[in-house]
C-alpha cells in the first residue's frame, strides 16, 4: 500500500501568513503589512484602515518592523510564492524541519502579542444569524364536531318559540290591525309633545274602544256587564313618579281627555319609553290590569308632538300595585321612646270611582303577639298621593324593643261603610319583607337618628301569610 509524503509548509509562507492575521492596518494591494509594503510608501492614501484604531501606524507595530527586517529576511516582497507540488524525486521532509517550522511560528506569535497593547473595550450588540426560510402560516388545531344526523338535528328545535301564536310581548313585527286581532284588548288614543321654552313632555289621554269586558275569577267573561277603566301613564324606567286618570264608570269605550305633564328634560325624554296601562278598577278586589301600549320617544318627534290610535297587548303585570309608603323611625335608647313619622304616600289604590281616595294611615304596636297601641293620621280628600307629614311616639323600654313590631295599614276613607283597605306593611320582629326588615336593623344600628324609607304595600293575605303580628290587627 503506497503512501502519498506531504510536502512540509515553508516557513516564510508560515510567517506571512501569521503577519496578515496579525496585522490591523493592511495594504489592499499586496495584503502585506502596510508599513513594510513598498507599493504604500509613496502615499498614505492607499491604507486601508480596518477596525477602530487611528490612521497612524501603532507604536508596537513599528517596534515589530524594526525586529522582522533584521531577524528574519524571508519576509520581502521578492519572496517567491509557493508552487504546485509536483512528482519530484528530491521531495522530502524530515519530522525536525516541521517542528522547528511551528516553534518558530509560536515563538513569533507569542513576542507579537507581548509587546501589543490592550484593545479598548466596544460595546457591540451580537450579531444573530438565521436561516431565510418561508413563511410559516399559524396552524389552529382541529376541533372535534359531533355529526348530526337529520332526524336528530331537527329535533332539537322548540317550535314554540318561533311561532307567532306564543305568549310573548314581542310584537314589533306585528302591525295594529294584527295585534288587535291576535289580542282583542281594544285601542288607545293618545298623543305627545315637548315644551322647549318650559321644559316639560306633555302626554294626552284622549280615549279608548272596543275594551273587553271584565273576567271573573274562575275564568269566565261577563262577571259584571262593564268595565270601570282608567289609564297610568309613567315614563321608564322610572315607574314610581307616574300619573293617573280619573275612572270612567261602566263603559267599554271611555272618552278621558285628560293631560299630564312631565318635568324633564329634551335629551332625556329621548332616552325614555312612555307606557299607558289600561286598568279595570274594581272596589272588591284588586284591580286588573287590561291592556298596555309602550311608545319609545326616540322614535317620535316630540316637538313637532302627534297622535296615535294604538292596540292593547297584554301585560306580564296582572295586577296594579297598591302604592308606596314613605317612613321614618328613630329610636331613643334614653328616654325608652320608639319616635314614627308618616311622610307621604303616593299612587295609591283608587276606593272611589268618583273622586279618588280619602286616604289615612293606621299604625299599631304589637308586642310579640299581642296589640299594645293603635294611632292613626288623619285623611286626606281626593287624592292618591297624600302628604301627611305627622309624627307618632310609642313608649318601648330598651329590653323590650327585640319583640316589638309595628303593622302599617292604609285605608280609604268611607263615611256610608267600613273603610276601604288598600295595602299593608309591618316592620320590625315579624317583619312582612326583605324591605321592612332592613329598615327595623338600620333604625337599631343608629340610635337618635332617623332613618327613613320607602315601602311598597302588600296585600292582606299576603302580610297575614308571613307576619304573625298582622294577624293580631283588624
């Protein structure tokens, strides 16, 4: 088996070669060191400067020139390049030629690098590499969808939620005559319009037709030959500051001609909705709620006003409300006194077809489960929103206040019968609600201060049911 001999490297190509590596300012010409190169003594305008070291030449590197010209003469310009290896019979090289070669190049790098100084530091940001490739798309994982078959997918739908037939209130598609057909709850005639110099909505009620007549409470019609209507309006959401009509008495087609007015302001009247409930007055029950009509005023011009003829729809209210009772408690630990004042009232439950209500307020203590003291306000003419404004005091000791309660009762005045009830409420150990009973634990957690609220009425049964204390009162 032949083995091919290398030829050695010479050592002046070695050197060269180490120069240039070592070397900062080289000539671009002859890649030799500058200051050594004959073609760059004529001009320094052909040095090129690589780095970030002065044009002039360094001091150690002019040391360096001084030793390379007398120790060794292999570095010139006339040196003769290193030629193809050829199949010459006289190649040889011996293993001492090639060590002496690399202990000089050692030698010679290692008293460069001694007499160089040290490089100032630069702070250069790394230089990051990649690899152009193509753009690379977002892939989203695969969601698992489950396959319906027919039969099954259609069965998932509820037919009555898409038929026009449902109980709903939702009737915007739905034109007058339809609803009126559908509904059969009668029409309302009504208008509105904005006083920009004053301020105020005006709201019209004109009339109404074609009501039905009342129902019984087993479901059946004609319990009496007519209705007793009358019509709330109020602006939503606020349903607390509304306005009433007078009643119109035993008719299905009541003329009202009757305007309210409304302090508020343009840009909110926009933003409100006007409702008009049509309810059936009735002196032996609650009364019932016929038909509403729910106008946006966005949708109207208010200045320029207008009137409508409007179909009823039903009301998910089936009931009026029976009114709201404005109290006021304060309690003096002290002189052991239980202090209540009767504000106002206001949207009371109309008694009287003719002239409203006569409103009064009785107020009864109730010691655990028996009556202790009964007072009352006087009553008002006429009116569902009376202002009473009249102060009570009972006399409760400290250790008794725990077990004590007071029942509110709203009567309609009535000089030919018994008065007529309207609504109720107790506050304090048997309280008839939520409402009531935050009240009674305001008023004990700030003695010497009153504390006031508003509370809706409640009915009889529903006060007897929840409060023990209501049935100990008449």
């Amino acid at each position: 088996m032949a083995y091919i001999q290398l030829e050695p490297l010479n050592e002046g190509f070695l050197s060269r070669i180490s120069d240039l590596l070592l070397c900062r300012c080289t000539c671009r010409h002859c890649c030799e060191k500058c200051c050594a190169s004959s073609c760059c003594q004529s001009s320094e305008d052909e040095v090129e400067i690589l780095g970030p070291f002065p044009a002039q030449t360094p001091p150690w590197l002019m040391a360096s020139r001084s030793s390379d010209k007398d120790g060794d003469s292999v570095h010139t310009a006339s040196e003769v390049p290193l030629t193809p290896r050829t199949s010459s019979p006289d190649r040889r090289c011996s293993s001492s030629d090639t060590s002496k070669s690399t202990y000089s190049l050692t030698r010679r790098i290692s008293s460069l690098e001694s007499r160089r100084p040290s490089s100032p530091l630069i702070d250069i940001k790394p230089i990051e590499f990649g690899v152009l490739s193509a753009k690379k798309e977002p892939i989203q994982p695969s969601v698992l969808r489950r396959t319906y078959a027919p039969d099954d997918y259609f069965s998932k739908f509820e037919p009555r939620l898409y038929s026009l037939d449902s109980n709903s209130d939702d009737v915007d598609f739905l034109t007058d005559e339809e609803i009126l057909s559908k509904y059969q709850l009668g029409m309302l005639h009504f208008s509105t319009q904005y006083d920009l110099l004053h301020n105020h909505l005006t709201v019209r009620v004109i009339e109404a037709r074609d009501l039905p007549p009342p129902l019984s409470h087993d479901g059946a019609r004609q319990d009496m030959a007519h209705s007793n209507p009358y019509v709330k309006i109020c602006l939503l959401p606020d349903q607390k500051n509304s306005k009433q009509t007078g009643v119109k008495r035993k008719t299905q087609k009541p003329v009202f001609e009757e305007r309210y007015t409304f302090e508020i302001p343009f840009l909110e009247a926009q933003r409100r909705t006007l409702l008009l409930t049509v309810v059936d007055f009735d002196k032996f029950s609650r009364h019932c709620v016929i038909g509403k009509v729910a106008v946006p005023l966005c949708e109207v011009d208010l200045v320029k006003g207008g009137h409508w003829w409007k179909a009823l729809i039903p009301s998910s209210q089936n009931e009026v409300e029976l009114g709201e009772l404005l109290l006021s408690l304060n309690y003096l630990p002290s002189a052991g006194r239980l202090n209540v004042d009767v504000i106002r009232a206001k949207q009371l439950l109309q008694t009287d077809v003719s002239q409203g209500s006569d409103p009064f307020v009785k107020i009864q203590l109730v010691h655990g489960l028996k009556l202790v003291k009964t007072k009352k306000t006087s009553f008002l003419r006429g009116t569902i929103d009376p202002f009473y404004n009249e102060s009570f005091s009972f006399k409760v000791p400290q250790e008794e206040l725990e077990n004590a309660s007071l029942v509110f009762t709203v009567f309609g005045h009535n000089m030919k019968s018994s008065n007529d009830f309207i609504g109720r409420i107790v506050i304090g150990q048997y309280s008839s609600g939520p409402s009531e009973s935050n009240h009674w634990r305001r008023m004990l957690n700030t003695h010497r201060t009153a504390v006031e609220q508003w509370h809706s009425l409640r009915s009889r049964a529903e006060c007897d049911r929840v409060s023990p204390a209501s049935l100990e009162v008449t």
